[in-house]
C-alpha cells in the first residue's frame, strides 16, 4: 500500500512474558527502527492507564529518543525528585536511618556499598550525622571516599544548622545547591526539581505543608514536565488520543488491569428507561465474611461486570483505529504452570486473546525466567568538586537605594477631612470602572456606606455629613458628564484604575499609581489623573490653567513611564470631578 514501510510489518503482535523491562525496550528498538526508516512519520504510544507509560518512557530516554508525554510520569517516580524527599527527610529526622543511606548514595556523593557498611551496622547506636564526624569510623571508609563524605558532612551540619530559619523551600533548595545537585543530575531533569520547589514553597505559603509526612498530598497530583523535540513520540492514554490519528502506533502493556477490584460500601447502576429519564439501582456491598450474596448485589455485580468489559472493548476499537500505516500490540503477561497463557479477564489482552491468540509472537527468551537486571552505574560528582566561584559584583552606578521614590497619592485640599475625601473618592471611581454605572436612586442610597467609610477612616464625627455630600456630588457630578462617563467607561481596550508602574524616569526610578488608564477606540492611550479640588469665586479658566502648570511635571512623568505598556502614542490630562472640567497635557 502507498505509504508502506518494507522492513515494517503493518501489524505486529508481540508477547513479552513476565518481562515488561524486555518489552519496554522492544518498544525503544521499534520506535529507532521507525526514526530511521520514516523520519517524519508520527509516532504514539497509547496506554490504558498512566502507570503503563512509566517504563516506556524510560526505555525511550535511556535511547535518546525525544518523547512527549503530558501528565503521565508522576513526579514522585522521578529518581531526582526521590532523592530530594530522602533529603527532606533526612534533614527532618536525624534517626531516619533510610534517608541518610539514601543521601549518602544520591549522586551528589555517590558513596559505595563498602563505605556505607562501615558507617551504619546492624543496630548500630550512632546516628550516621555522628559517624561521619568519627575518625574512627571514617578510618574504615575507602580514602578515596573521604573527601566526599566530609564535604557533604559539612553541607548536612550548615544545613541543620539553619534549620527553621527562612521558608522551607529556600532552605531545601539552598542545601541541595550547596551538595552540588545542579551538576549531579542531567539538565532535563532539572526541570522535576524546579517544579517539585515550586510545589513546595507554594503549599509552604499557604501553611498546607509542615513535614515530610506532607509529601503525599504533595506529590499527589504532579506530573514530569515532558520533554520536548523535533517530532516527538507522543504518549498519552487512549481516552485523550480519542479523535486524532498517527502514522505509526503503539499500544504496550495489554496484560495490565484497567480496573482495580476495589470493594466498595455500595454498587450502583443507572439504567436507562421509557418511563422516566431513569432507574438507579443500589445495593448494599455484603458484610466482610457472608456466605451469600443478595439477588439485587448478585444482578449489580453482572451489569458492572458487563459495562466494564464493553468500556474495555470501546477503548481497544479506540487505540488500534488511531493508526494510518502500522500498529504494535504488545504485552507481558504471567505465564501459568503449564507455561500457557491466561489473559486477566480485566485486561485489554482478554479482549484480542479468543480471535487473535494464535497470531502473537512470544519474543524468543522472554518466556524464561528473566536474569537479574545489571547494576547501575554508579554516577556522582567528581571528588574534587567545588562550588563554582561567583564572578565579582558589579558596581552600582546608578539607582542607589537614597534614590528611590514612591510617587505619594496628592489632593489639592490639605487637612486630614480633605485628604480623607479625596481618598473615598478614588476609591468610587475605581469600583464604577469596574460595573454598570449607577443611577442616581442608587447614587442617593449609599449615602449610610459612605458615611460608615468616613467614620473608618478617622474623619470627625461633626464633619461626616458635609463630607459624605462632597463625596456624594464629586460622582453624581461625574455620571452626569459624558467626559466623566467616557474615563469610567468599560468598553475601551486594556482598562486599568490604580495602575501602580515602576520605571525611570529623569534618570530617577520612579514608582507611581495612576487614577485611570486606557486605550481609547482610536488606539489611543490615556493616562487621567483625578484632582478633586473645588474653586469658588470667577475666574474657573485661569485656576484650571493654573492646576495644569502645577501638575504637569507628574502628567509628563505618567506618560513618560506609560509608553512603555505598548506601542499605543499616549495621551494625559486631569479630570477635576467636583468641577465637571478636563484638561489635556499639551
């Protein structure tokens, strides 16, 4: 057929039997075979359940071969990750003895069985933190391996040390920096360590983390990041391949059990009916030791039964019609005495197994009992590892700390009532950007919360009503406006009411919060600036040209640092509320 690949048979049925670990590294050696005779093809490995991609993924990345794979390792099962909670633990409890071994052995020391032996023995009394400061103890330890022993000894004690100063994850995080885990691991593992610290100082923050003990709930949920390459093996379970399609097909681990055999209080069942939308059935799960079932548990049990062999089928249809040009169906099942294969009843194997037993290759050897795996290469740092020394600190030569300013929130009125006000005000403002505006009915109403507001703020009780009127007339004053409804209205682009922003301005760092901020529908930036002064007397254009002059250095400054959020020309003015006027920087 188009398309067919010679040295590829179209569908192949493999058996791998007790040995998963045979398999999985079939599955490396199929997958290189595909790389290399259709490089741009896609492949992906479909799995039933998350816990079937384990071992694939490994086998890949032990070839090299690029995989990606979204929420299906759990970070847990990472060994960098495993080593960092030994490492909690450790430092948490110096009587754990496993946690210590186990951060002796991580690859930041790397200490042989024969070093390990000779600090810690059978009931041994002496805490390992206590016999890696004992000469005589370490007198037995290989010399070569002393070197490595002191220096992570004395990482341990500064470690213990400082132990409840500062957040969890800042003090974890610094340790393992300081044994010289960044170099000790590949740098795509690096990625499981910055999010099991991220994990960490998130669940710190929020007081849902205490001790090592917290680590399942921890642990629960997450996930390796999968890595990324040109043109990935994709792995993900059957349910999220539903409705996509690949050149080439994997489907391992046929033998595993999709569902557990979990006893549960009750079983249950919707059925559907003519009558009504439909019938649920329930019945109580028997006591632990009955002799009989009840009919309705009896019937129950049947129907669950079915459905989940129907749901198995549904996902085999699935997985084996995602493929356009060839498919792998694999497994490693157990072998009964006879040296016979019985496919589980909950496996996916049982559902091919009547029609397609006769067709499967058992892999020559693999039905033997499987030899004892190699043991893995020791891998640590060097003996003579250091630190790498931090390059000299730049000088500062500019923005040193006496120039720092904070733009202060300015009223034109000076008393602590006006100041007050002009507070409430804003405040108003921002709210009304944020929903439909009000009516004045309403405006009227909230007369008794304004007046509550003062009273928080510290405003004096005999100048709580005529404030409260102010602050009352600044925002009916502003709603009757069509230039005050035009800045509080929500239709323009990128709205923002107290934008704070930080820049430099005049060679200054500046820090200032502006009252309003938008893109209007000509694609023009606004900055606006409330002022909630009053004047009485004639004259009002003079005392507005007045305030401009005043403010305009803070106006040139805001459009200064508000040119930076785009690539909008940007535009700034004042808005007096309690005047109805606006007047734009020119």
């Amino acid at each position: 057929s188009e398309g067919a690949l010679p040295a590829i048979a179209t569908v192949s049925l493999r058996l791998f039997p007790e040995n998963p670990g045979g398999e999985a590294r079939a599955i490396a050696a199929r997958v290189a075979d595909l790389r290399s005779l259709d490089p741009q093809g896609t492949v992906a490995v479909l799995v039933a359940a998350h816990a079937h991609a384990v071992p694939v993924i490994d086998a890949l990345e032990a070839q090299g071969l690029p995989a990606l794979g979204v929420d299906l390792v759990p970070l847990r099962e990472r060994m960098i990750v495993r080593d960092l909670v030994q490492l909690t633990r450790a430092l948490h409890d110096l009587a754990d003895r496993a946690a210590w071994l186990a951060v002796l052995r991580a690859p930041w020391c790397g200490a042989r069985l024969s070093t390990l032996t000779a600090l810690s023995g059978l009931n041994d009394r002496e805490l390992l933190i206590e016999a890696l400061g004992n000469p005589e103890r370490l007198a037995h330890c290989d010399p070569a391996e002393r070197s490595r022993l002191e220096r992570v000894r004395d990482v341990l004690r500064a470690a213990l040390a400082r132990r409840g100063v500062g957040s969890a994850a800042n003090w974890l995080e610094t340790t393992w920096m300081r044994l010289g885990a960044s170099d000790a691991y590949q740098a795509r593992e690096l990625e499981d360590a910055r999010a099991f610290f991220a994990a960490l100082a998130e669940r710190a923050a929020a007081f849902e983390w205490r001790a090592p003990g917290d680590f399942a709930s921890l642990l629960e949920h997450l996930y390796s990041a999968p890595s990324a390459g040109e043109n990935p093996v994709q792995v993900m379970t059957i349910h999220r391949a539903k409705g996509l399609e690949f050149d080439h097909v994997i489907v391992p681990a046929l033998d595993r059990a999709t569902r557990g055999g979990e006893r549960r209080l009750l079983r249950w069942i919707d059925l559907p009916s003519q009558a009504s939308e439909s019938n649920l059935l329930i019945a109580p799960t028997p006591p632990v030791g009955a002799k009989e079932e009840g009919d309705l548990n009896v019937y129950l049990k049947d129907l669950l039964r079915q459905r989940d062999a129907n749901e198995r089928c549904r996902l085999m249809y699935v997985a084996t019609t995602r493929a356009r040009r060839t498919l792998w169906l694999s497994g490693a099942p157990a072998v009964s005495a006879d040296g016979t294969v019985k496919p589980d009843k909950r496996t996916l194997l049982a559902i091919l197994w009547p029609a397609l037993a006769a067709r499967f290759e058992t892999v020559a050897g693999a039905d033997a009992p499987a030899a004892l795996a190699p043991t893995a290469p020791l891998i640590r740092l060097l003996a003579d590892w250091r630190p790498a020394d931090l390059p000299p600190a730049l000088p500062l030569t500019q923005l040193p700390c006496a120039y720092l300013a904070a733009e202060p929130p300015e009223f034109s009125w000076v008393g602590e009532t006006q100041r007050h006000i002009g507070t409430a005000v804003h405040a108003w403002f921002a709210r009304l950007a944020q929903q439909p505006l009000p009516t004045d009915e309403a405006i009227g109403q909230a007369g008794a919360a304004v007046l509550a507001q003062l009273q928080r703020l510290g405003v004096p009780a005999r100048e709580q009503e005529r404030a409260a009127q102010l602050i009352l007339s600044a925002v009916r004053r502003t709603l009757a406006d069509e230039r005050g409804r035009w800045i509080l209205s929500s239709r323009h682009r990128e709205t923002h009411s107290e934008l704070a922003l930080t820049g430099l301005t005049g060679g200054r760092l500046r820090s200032v919060v502006i009252d309003r901020c938008f893109v209007d529908e000509s694609g023009t930036r606004w900055v606006i600036d409330y002022k909630t002064s009053r004047h009485e007397g004639g004259d009002l254009e003079g005392f507005l040209e007045q305030e401009m002059q005043r403010y305009r250095p803070q106006l040139e400054e805001y459009r200064t640092l508000a040119a930076a959020l785009g690539p909008q020309p940007v535009r700034a003015a004042l808005y007096f509320p309690l005047l109805g006027a606006f007047r734009e920087l020119r």
